[in-house]
C-alpha cells in the first residue's frame, strides 16, 4: 500500500515532492504529458510496472523488451522499452546500481544496456554523460528500433551516439547538453582519445597520400600528352610527304598522256597527208 501510495503521489503530484535528478530535473516532467498519459494507460504499464524495484527491472527487460524506440503503430502504442524508462525515472537508482545496468554484457542485456544509456541521458549532468556513454560508441551488437515507420535494424553505438547528438530519442525530448570542447574547456572532461588514434595524425596522413597519388596522376598524364603530341605530328608529316608524292606522280603521268596524245595527234596528221599525195600522183585513180 505504502508503494501504491508513493506511485500515485508521483503521477498525481507530477513529482512536485521528489528529489531532484542529478541535473536538476524533475524526473516526473522529463518526458512529455501526452507520452506519460499513453504509458500509464497502457496494458503493459498496469500489468508489469508496478510494485517493481531495480533488480526486477532486470528481469522485465530481459523477459519483454525486444527493440527499442518511443511510441510505435497507428495507435502510438507506449513500448515496453519507454514504460520501463519510466519506472526508472520513478525509481531513481544510484550511481551503483546504474554502472550494473552498464556493465551487463551477451545478446540477453543488450537492451538492458541501452534502456541504462537512455536514462543516464535524461538524468545525469552532462560531464557523467559523456563518461559513460563514451565508452559504448564501441559496442557492435545488434538492436530492433521500432516506430511509426516500422521496424528497422540498428546498433548500440548508433543508438548511444543518437543519444549523445540528436534532440529526440524514443519520444522524448532530450534536454540540451553542452558541447564536449566546452567541457574541456572548463577542465570538466580530458580530451577524449579515437580508438582509431589521433585524427590530426589521421588527417596529414591523408594529405600526404593525396598529394602523392595527384602528383603521380599529374605526372602520367603529362607524359602521355607529350607523347599523344609527338605521335600526332609524325602522322602528319606522313600525311604531309604521301601527298606530295602524289601530286608529283600525278603530274608526270599527266604530261607523258598529253605528250602520248600530241604524238598520236602529229602521226595522224602525216598519214592523213601521205594519202592524199598518194591519190593526186599519176595513175594513182582511174580515169575511166
């Protein structure tokens, strides 16, 4: 009864007498009223959220939650992942039991681990964000995320970086965090280390390889012009010497035809007169 009487002043009272989050928010009003009306509607919410402590949450996550995501169908159904959100806001675990939540590993947790990253986003002070979450940009395992568009497949280093960049997650609008280089800035965080190394190092790796790889590719193509070049001139002056073989061979053929042609037309001639001496000598007709 005690427990029913706290869950119904936290819901009634919209947490006015709770203990603040690590931020300074009131773990009540953190998601929005319309999402916190459909969860405490919902089956789910009234069959497997009440009377729950930590350790059940376990159990629960384990047993019901199989993807992740805010309010999904045409019905904007709460998830099981967002009414056990919920819990966790009523509940407030420590630090402790938080790390726990973390630290649980294999293909059965793996959403018990995102269910803790989400809540230490919407709970705790942006340099503790930033400390626990970090670490989880290395985890490659599988998650469901489900919403109005369906059901689609991502990551726990997509859905933690989702958590550390975008506005809205799961329904719920995240709070604005500050920048990482502004907490470096006021020493609140050590700058933190790429798993791949350092990304200056990375970066002038790169340029050198591309001015190397442009050098070469500048190199070739001057190499093949210069080529190209000296290959299309020594075709035309081919080109050049055929013709003026031709129009040399072509104009002696023209004079030895019209010489030929002179000739003919010369012995024509003489033959032509040779007949007519030949009729005019005497005797050469008949007189009769």
């Amino acid at each position: 009864m005690t427990h029913r009487a706290d869950e119904r002043r936290f819901l009634d009272e919209r947490g006015t007498s709770a203990a603040l989050a690590p931020n300074g928010l009131n773990p009540a009003t953190i998601m929005e009223k319309a999402v916190r009306e459909r969860i405490v509607e919902s089956y789910f919410w009234k069959e497997q959220c009440f009377g729950l402590n930590e350790a059940d949450v376990v159990d629960r996550v384990a047993e019901h939650v199989s993807f992740v995501g805010g309010t999904y169908g045409d019905a904007q159904r709460p998830s099981p992942f967002l009414c056990l959100a919920f819990k966790l806001l009523q509940l407030g675990p420590g630090d402790d039991v938080v790390r726990e939540y973390l630290a649980f590993g294999g293909e059965r947790f793996k959403y018990l681990r995102a269910l803790a990253a989400f809540y230490v986003r919407l709970t705790r002070r942006p340099e503790d964000v930033y400390r626990a979450l970090e670490p989880l940009l290395e985890d490659r395992r599988k998650l469901r995320r489900r919403g109005r568009a369906g059901t689609s497949l991502t990551f726990v280093d997509e859905f933690v970086d989702d958590l550390l960049t975008k506005d809205r997650v799961c329904a719920t609008s995240l709070w604005q965090m500050p920048r990482r280089e502004i907490l470096e800035d006021l020493d609140l965080l050590e700058p933190r280390v790429s798993p791949l190394g350092d990304i200056e190092d990375l970066l002038a790796d790169e340029e050198e390889e591309d001015k190397l790889v442009n050098g070469a590719a500048d190199g070739g193509d001057g190499r093949g012009d210069s080529d190209d070049e000296g290959l299309v001139e020594e075709r035309m002056e081919e080109d050049h010497r055929g013709r003026r073989r031709s129009s040399s061979g072509e104009s002696g053929r023209g004079g030895s035809s019209e010489g030929s042609r002179r000739r003919d037309r010369s012995h024509g001639s003489e033959d032509d007169s040779m007949d007519v001496d030949r009729d005019d000598a005497p005797g050469g007709r008949d007189d009769h």
